[in-house]
C-alpha cells in the first residue's frame, strides 16, 4: 500500500482495520527482535547457565545507553506524524535531517562512554567471579552496535510516521535471519563462545541500519532527509530533545531500574536470575501483538492530532484498549495451560530442575499481568502519540522505581516469600502503573496542554 494511501487511511478509514493494518507488520518485527534475543540465548546456553546468565545480567546496561536513542525515536514519530498529517511534508524534510544527524552524534557519544565504563558497571551491579568477566566481554562489544541502532531507530520513526510498518518488518526479519546464521558460526564454528554472539548481533545490525538508510534515500520516501548545505538547526533539535527527553529519561530509568533489580534478583541465586531472564522472554514474546497495538497507536494519535480530529484519537486510543486487554487474556490462559511444554521448547539446559521449577512458579504471577501490559503499552501509544511523553516517563519510571523495587525490598526483608516475593512485585506494579494511566487520561491533563495549544494558534507539534 503507499504511503499517501495509508495516510488516507490513518485519517479516514475504519480504526480496527487501521490498528490491525499497522499493528501486523510492527507485531511481526517486535517477534523478529524477540526471537532475535532468543537465538542468542537459545545458543549461548548451550555453553552454561553461567553464561545465558551473564547475557541477561547485562542487558539492562545496553538497554540504558540504547534508550537514549529510543526516545528520540519517539519524538520523531510523534512530531513527524503529526507534520504529515498536517500535510506539511517541508518541515518534516527538516526535521527527518535534523533526527538523522542528531541520532548518530549521541550514539557515538554513548559507545565511547559505555564501552570505558563497562569493567565499573558490572561491578557496582554485584557480579563477581566468572558473571562478572563474561559480562564484561559481552557488554563491551555489543556497546559497539550502538551507531546502527540510533541510526535505525531514526529510520525506524520515519517510516513508521508514514505509516509504513512494513518496511521495517523485511529489514529485521533479514537481519534476525542473518543474525541466525553467524551466531553458531561465530560461536561454535570460529571458537569465540560468547563474544561470538556478540558480534553476530553487531555485525547483522550493522548491516540493517546501512540497508535502512539506502532505502530511505530513494526518490519514494516523502520524508527523505537532505544533507547538501547541512546545518544544526537549533529550534527544531529543542523541539526534538523537549519531546523525547521524557521518553527517554522515562526508558533510561526503566533501565537503571532493572539494573537494580538484576542485583536483586542475582542474590537469590544464578538459577532465580535464569528463570526470571527465560520467563521475560517467552512472555515478551506472547505480548507482541498488544506492545505492537501501542506502537501503531502513536502513528494513529500523531496524524490524527496533525489534521486537527481529536474524536478520532480518542476512539482509537479506545479500540486499541479493547483489542490490548483481548490480547493479554488470550496470551496468559495459552502460558499457563502450556507453561512447561514451552518453557522446555525454549530451555536448553533440560537437565536443570531449580531453574524449570522457579520458571513455572514466575508464568503463574506474569500471567494474572498480561492484560496489564497491554494496557500500559496502549496508554504509553495515546501520550507519545500526543507528545506528552512526560506521562509515558512517569509510568516508566514510576512502576520500577516507586512501586517494584520498593515491595522486593520490603518483601524480601519482612516476610519468608522468596524469590515468590520478586514475581509478585512485578505483577502488581504493573496493577498500580495502569492506574496510574487510567487517572491521567480520566483528568485530561495531557489533552488540556493541546487544547492550550490550539488557542494560542500554535502547529501542535507537541504537547508536553
């Protein structure tokens, strides 16, 4: 479909065939990425648990760098989408150049930071002994993905501001495959062990983000950046930053937080961390579709903001919301019917009993949740979508730092619960973030800054 027929449709057509439409190809990419992170880990445990581990140990540190870059990513799809919505596709050339430059400066940034901080990090976070030195290597190298990953991203918004989810779909599923092929290659094959798997995922990103900028060159692309006579344009680098400071300071502290409660959970055990780093992923990828609901709900809000149809982003936000808690009951009755055939398709070390039984014991807590997510990932879609990703950083920010963490501390200290005490944290902030989002759009004060807005006669390009 082209993209000035999908804007139509964005704009005018039925809002379930919309969010199905550009959900679809967003859900199948979420998967591509999950099942990304699952041959990596399908692969690296066939070493040891010690060194799935050391992979799960340290994945919030990358995801804290690498969030930095996802919030610009939402600031471009929200202020673009709204610019093509409004038909202004002149400033949205501008403002694509500007994302592009901006993105690949910071990442450079971040790379050298985190690549001379990794020995630090590892160590504040409580790892010791051989946790310690694997996470180091791994963490070092995949650091060195960070250049293709903004550059992506920013790609990423551009087109999914367009309202073409699609391309990006191919781009990941060609590099998931690639990644696929090298990681056996790299680890098995060349000997590497686990710095292997970690150039194949930086190698096979790398290839995405150059085939990603190729393609957003062509003549085709509406929001082509142009870089002849390239300068810094200051007002829209604000504009980008004031809106995607939130998201990301919102992901960076979802970050740091789960740092922290890796360090939690690493002192019940190497088999606890496992078991929490194992159900994470088979439950990340059950709630693709509801997380890809969210994200197609931003596109949907954005434009529909930019032609002025604030009807219309309510009811989407409302469909999406139905759809989102569907997906989530459906997905927590399949996990707890078939938990221990599908945690055995996706386990390795079989002959791990500690690890399988807590595994079983965490599907049961996740799975009373999994409505919850997909209610979270729709209420973060409507405030990106606006631009008022100050109450997305909250809802971030707020379910780790004010509400989960707190209860494993005071759960852990007060009672005889376990790691049962660690599950039970999770699901109910989630409970308590949701209504977190459900009292800010009840009271509007996100819609209240746009109306704001529209009588000083300003673009709404953003709502924070």
């Amino acid at each position: 479909m082209a993209r000035s027929t999908k804007t139509e449709l964005i704009l005018k057509g039925n809002l379930y065939r919309v969010l199905i439409t550009l959900s679809i190809p967003i859900i199948i990419n979420s998967l591509i990425q999950t099942l990304y992170n699952l041959v990596d880990g399908l692969w690296v445990s066939r070493i040891s648990s010690v060194h799935f581990a050391a992979t799960a140990f340290v994945w919030p540190v990358n995801f804290l760098f690498i969030s930095l870059g996802g919030g610009l990513s939402i600031a471009g799809t929200s202020l673009l989408s709204q610019l093509v919505g409004g038909h202004d596709l002149d400033r949205a050339k501008q403002y694509s150049s500007q994302l592009v430059a901006v993105s690949l400066l910071s990442s450079l940034v971040f790379t050298t930071l985190g690549y001379l901080s990794t020995p630090l990090i590892v160590r504040l976070m409580g790892a010791t002994g051989e946790l310690a030195e694997l996470s180091i290597i791994y963490l070092r190298i995949v650091f060195f993905d960070m250049p293709f990953v903004f550059l992506y991203f920013a790609i990423n918004s551009m087109l999914h501001a367009q309202g073409d989810t699609i391309t990006p779909m191919v781009l990941s599923g060609v590099s998931a495959l690639l990644n696929a092929i090298l990681d056996p290659i790299f680890i098995f094959t060349l000997g590497w062990g686990l710095a292997g798997a970690a150039w194949a995922t930086v190698t096979s990103r790398a290839l995405l983000a150059s085939a990603g900028f190729f393609l957003l060159l062509r003549g085709k692309n509406k929001l082509r950046p142009e870089f002849s006579d390239f300068r810094f344009n200051k007002e829209i680098i604000s504009e980008i930053v004031r809106v995607g400071l939130p998201s990301s300071i919102g992901q960076s502290g979802a970050a740091l937080g789960f740092m922290a409660l890796n360090g939690f959970i690493a002192s019940y055990g190497t088999a606890t961390l496992a078991a929490y780093a194992m159900v994470n992923r088979i439950t990340s990828l059950v709630m693709q579709p509801a997380m890809g609901m969210g994200q197609a709900l931003t596109t949907i809000v954005g434009q529909n903001m930019g032609a002025d149809q604030m009807a219309r982003v309510k009811e989407a936000f409302f469909k999406a919301f139905k759809l989102a808690v569907l997906i989530g009951v459906v997905g927590g009755v399949i996990i707890v019917a078939f938990d221990e055939p599908i945690l055995m398709f996706f386990m390795q070390a079989k002959d791990d009993p500690e690890v399988i039984q807590l595994s079983l014991t965490y599907i049961l807590y996740v799975a009373a949740s999994m409505p919850l997510m997909g209610v979270f990932s729709v209420f973060s879609g409507l405030f990106q979508g606006t631009g008022s990703t100050r109450f997305s950083m909250n809802m971030e920010v707020g379910r780790l730092w004010f509400v989960r963490l707190p209860m494993i501390v005071l759960l852990g200290r007060f009672t005889s619960w376990g790691s049962t005490g660690i599950w039970f944290s999770m699901s109910f902030s989630n409970l308590v973030v949701c209504l977190y989002g459900y009292w800010v759009y009840k009271t509007k004060p996100w819609y209240k800054s746009v109306l704001r807005q529209k009588e000083r006669g300003a673009q709404p390009l953003s709502a924070s």
